[in-house]
C-alpha cells in the first residue's frame, strides 16, 4: 500500500493532462452516421457532442493551447432534432425542436409539419422575422405550405413575393372540380343520391335498392300488424343503411376531391420541384443556417 501511494504523485500529471474528445472529430462522425441512414447513432454523437462542448469552452478559456475549436451549439440542436425525427423519436425531437428559437429553426419546423401533412400550420410557422433573414427562400416555402394546404389565392401572393410570377400565375388559376361533402349528406335525404352525386352512381343505386326493400319490408310487417318484425327490421336493417348511406357520401365526396387535388397539383409538384424544395437532410440544412 505504501508503495502504491508513493506512485501516486507520479501519475498526477497524466490525469491532469489527459484531454476531452475533439469536438470536431466527433461533429463529422455524427454527420457521417446521420448521411449513410444510421439516425440513432448520429442522435447518440450529436448528444455526446453538446455533452463535451462546454468542456473545450472551458478549455478554450484557460488558454489551453490544444483547445478545441468552439462550436455552433444551436445548429447542433437542429440536427440532433431532425435525427431524433428521422429515427421516429418524434416526441423527443419535437421537445428539442421547440425549446428552440430563430429563422433557421421556424424553416425546419415548417418543412417537417408539411411533410406531418398540417401545411397550414408550417404556414404559420415562418412568421414575418423569418421572411425578413431568409428573403426569398421563405416567401417559397411558405408558398408550398399554402399550396398543399389548398389556400391558392394566399399561395399565389406567397409565390410573387419570392419572385416565381409563372408558379403564382398558373396556382391563381386553379379551379379542381369538387364535391361538397355537407351536399352529399343533405342529398343523402333521398338514399343514394348523394353518392350518386359524390361519383359513385353504382353505389348510390345499390343504396337506393336496400333502403328501398327495407322500406317495403316494414310498410308491409305494418299492415299484419306484426308490429315487432317492423321495429327489428328498421333498427337493424333501414336505419343502418341509411345512416351508412349518409356516411358513405360524405367519404365519398372528400375521396373525390383528394384525387381531383391531386390530379391537378402533381404536374406542378413535379414541374416546379416541390420535392426538391421541401427536401430537408444535411446539405438542405446547412443552406437553411442564418444568412
């Protein structure tokens, strides 16, 4: 035991001088691992990374000649965000992405709620302060956000703003033909009719036939008198038809409009690059830092 304590003034400076990872080294493994699809790993690298940086802060202060270079905390935070979302640990990225503010960030938030489909609120998201830093590229990306949320008019004044008058132009001008799901269940009245008007006539005749039977079958168990067989055949056979018949219009009304949304809208997604636009990895991101 003596002997060990008398080594142990020896090894004093070997622990004094032992360093904290270099937190470059460990920022490129991190992008490495987030470029080649391994989320969690980057997550993991990106955590250790703002674990350490206060230490080579610290370093950097004392003047240490070997200090490590001083990184961008809140760009770390970005993408430890996104790699935590790209491995589906939403809520956990979600819990970093909101404890943070600025420009860059309110992009990020945008893009990743049009791709949750509320386009409406990545909208809302890149306020008047991100237009302002970002110009451009702003105005744009919340011109898709109203596009995918099928605001056209506000769409098309988002799109002048950043400069694309033919996207604006031609977004105006969109008129998809639609169906008016509360039509389709007021027509429903009359069973059929509403899903024949919803662009389902073979269902809508089908509907009318049943309800139809159904309503002969109780005008009929009436006049025996055989009044039970007439409440059993209208709770569980009239009544549910048609409430399904109602139902069924309204799905069928708004399946149409997705599809005539989507008719109209794809050749412009694909002409004008919105994927492309929306795309947010690395490289996207590193353009999206504060100008």
């Amino acid at each position: 035991m003596n002997a060990l304590l008398a080594l142990l003034p020896a090894s004093l400076p070997f622990f004094a001088t032992t360093h904290e990872p270099d937190i470059t080294n460990i920022e490129r493994l991190a992008d490495s691992l987030y470029a080649y699809g391994s989320f969690d790993a980057a997550a993991l690298e990106y955590k250790r990374l703002l674990y350490f940086s206060p230490h080579a802060v610290a370093s950097h202060r004392r003047g240490d000649p070997e200090s490590f270079e001083i990184i961008d905390t809140h760009f770390v935070n970005i993408k430890l965000a996104l790699a935590l979302y790209r491995n589906n640990e939403k809520k956990e990225s979600d819990a970093v992405l909101y404890s943070l503010e600025g420009p860059t960030v309110r992009m990020v938030r945008a893009v990743l709620l049009i791709e949750e489909g509320n386009p409406y609120l990545a909208a809302r998201a890149v306020d008047s302060a991100t237009c302002e830093t970002f110009g451009a590229p702003a105005y744009r990306l919340r011109g898709w956000a109203y596009m995918e949320a099928h605001e056209f008019k506000k769409a098309s004044e988002e799109f002048c703003k950043a400069g694309e008058d033919s996207l604006a132009t031609l977004i105006q001008a969109l008129k998809p033909r639609l169906k008016n799901p509360v039509t389709a269940r007021w027509l429903s009245i009359i069973p059929g009719l509403g899903e024949t008007y919803a662009g389902k006539p073979l269902f809508g005749l089908w509907a009318f036939l049943v309800s139809s039977g159904d309503t002969y079958l109780i005008i009929n168990a009436i006049l025996k008198q055989r009044y039970v067989d007439a409440l059993l055949v209208y709770t569980f056979l009239w009544q549910r038809f048609y409430a399904g018949s109602m139902a069924n219009a309204d799905r069928f009304a708004r399946d149409w409009n997705e599809r005539a949304y989507k008719k109209t809208l794809d050749p412009i997604r694909e002409r004008f690059g919105e994927r492309e636009a929306l795309r947010l990895d690395l490289g996207a991101l590193k353009n999206l830092q504060t100008p």
